[in-house]
C-alpha cells in the first residue's frame, strides 16, 4: 500500500522514512506515458537492489515559482489524488509531497541535493533527461554528478516518443486545447480524467429529453476545449457511457462562463452534490448553435449512435 508523505520546507528528520531507497525525482502532471518509464526504471532498480521506492513530487508546479505563466494560470492534468491512484498502481512505495513556495522553490542546488536527496536516504536517484531542481541553467542532470559528489547513484532515462513525437505534458495540453483527445490520450497512455461534483443546472436538457450532469471541476482542472465528447462517467463507484459537452450554451444563451454538462446514458437517479470523474475518449463535433430545439434533438439523437458506437468499442 502507497505510504503518502507531505512535506514542507525546513522539514524535521523523524518525517522521512529512516532507511535507503531508490528516490525518483519529477514533478510528474499527467504521468504520462514518458513519465511511466522513469518509474517503471526505479521500480526495476528497487527490486533489484531489494530497496524501498519512493517518488518526490510536488503539490504544486514549479512555473508558479520558476518563471511567469504564459496564460497567467496553471492547471494540472492530475490532481494530487489521481497521481497518487497511478503511481501506486505502477509500484511505488512512498509518495512524497513537497509544498512547493519560494522558500523551498529558491534553494540553492547543493542545499536541495543535501537536504531532498542526500537527507533522504537515496542510494539511486532516477529523473527524465530534462529533470531540474532549480534554475535549469545551474540545476539540470547535467550538473547533477557534481552536486552528488559520489554520494548517490544517478539514473537518467532518455525521451519517450508517440507517432514520432516527443511525449510530454506541455504536448498533452496541446492537444487536449485543440479538443484533439484521442492524441492526448495516446500520450497518456489512459484516457484524459476530470474530477468535480454534480451541480444544479436550468434543467434544459430534461425539457429536451438529454437530461444533463452539471458539473462543477475541481478549480485547478484543466478542461478539453469546447465541443462534445464521448465519455466515461463514474459516480458512486459505477462507470457509465456519456457524452459530454464543453462550452456555453449557444442555442439558448450564451453564458459568459464555460460549463461541463453529461447526458449519462442509460442513467436516471438523483446525483446532486455526489462526487464524479470523466474520462475524455473521443472528440464527436464543435459547439453549434442550431436554430431552435427540434433540430438540436436531431443532432443529440445522432451524437448519442455515436457516442456508442465509440465507448462500444473502447470498453477498457
């Protein structure tokens, strides 16, 4: 079972776990396809070298602190909860989670080496080719023989590519952006996964014979663009077929925030308040505004053969 650690910045010894271990370094959002290959690598050093493994990650992404957001915003592709359900799933044994500030985010290379590393019982540390633990320019893999000093061993695993293209999370947003799901996924390796909860809505989508799951996400999510998908739903434990819809209500309004709304097919119980997840498995067609409801009907009649036809064949 994962043995979950949250850390923060001066920590106290009696918190980290008192023996050697194999410590794989990577802020890891998505753990993505590129980023399974870096734990797999650990998990394998750890049987072999009959060591604990134990991945640092951190509770929030270093850009907060590193250099300024490009949109002003940071969304994960994981939450913290979700992370920890998959790298579990992969082997780890410990799970460290930094609380990344300023305080910790400006440490200089050798005192993070010393403290995070060192202080932390690694024989064998593993990271991606493009891992830093600061400035990447005084800070990457590059540099890190020098700071080790032969104190720990150092394993760097190479890019990972998907139809020729590097993986990585930067291109998973991309795509995920451009409501090109299925590419997304192919460099996830799993299908794309929402968390939130279960909203009331104006209730449109019974009057039309669709009724809709209002979905509230979890405030730091990172959402496909807008459109209609395919989707997995879960709620109370049970997955269900559902499609999707990203965007603002052309038809009959338009909203000035984006809303997350499910038709869950072969479904009718009360969810209000419950928790949920979406799992994002193909792009169907853009938002439209059709010219009253009877030929919306007509639409959602044919997204939902689709739909099917879709999540038929993709039952995993």
């Amino acid at each position: 079972m994962l043995e979950i650690i949250k850390i923060k910045h001066p920590y106290r010894k009696e918190e980290i776990v008192d023996e050697e271990i194999v410590l794989i370094l990577g802020y890891f959002d998505g753990v993505h396809l590129a980023h399974q290959e870096v734990i797999k690598e650990g998990i394998k050093i750890g049987k072999e070298r009959r060591l604990k493994v134990a991945l640092m990650t951190f509770n929030r992404h270093p850009s907060i602190v590193y250099r300024k957001l490009r949109d002003g915003r940071y969304a994960n592709l994981t939450q913290p909860q979700q992370k920890a359900k998959i790298v579990e799933k992969l082997g780890v044994d410990i799970l460290y989670e930094v609380f990344f500030n300023s305080e910790f985010g400006n440490l200089p290379p050798q005192e993070f080496v010393d403290q995070y590393i060192v202080g932390w019982n690694a024989k064998v540390i593993v990271a991606g080719f493009d891992y830093t633990y600061g400035k990447p320019d005084i800070a990457s893999m590059e540099q890190l023989p020098e700071y080790a000093d032969g104190r720990f061993e150092i394993v760097q695993v190479g890019e990972a590519k998907e139809s020729g293209k590097t993986i990585s999370s930067t291109m998973i947003r991309q795509y995920i952006m451009n409501g090109e799901i299925e590419k997304a996924n192919g460099m996830l390796g799993y299908y794309y996964e929402t968390l939130g909860f279960v909203v009331h809505g104006d209730a449109r989508g019974r009057e039309l014979g669709y009724p809709t799951a209002n979905i509230y996400s979890h405030p730091y999510t990172y959402l496909p663009n807008e459109g209609i998908y395919a989707v997995w739903f879960t709620v109370k434990g049970k997955r269900y077929m559902g499609m999707a819809s990203i965007g603002y209500n052309v038809t009959f309004k338009n909203q000035s925030e984006i809303s997350v709304e499910v038709n869950i097919l072969d479904f009718n119980e009360e969810i209000y308040g419950d928790d949920v997840k979406i799992e994002w498995v193909a792009y169907l067609r853009g938002e439209v505004k059709f010219n009253g409801a009877e030929e919306l009907i007509e639409q959602l009649q044919e997204d939902e053969i689709n739909t099917r036809r879709i999540l038929e064949a993709n039952e995993s």
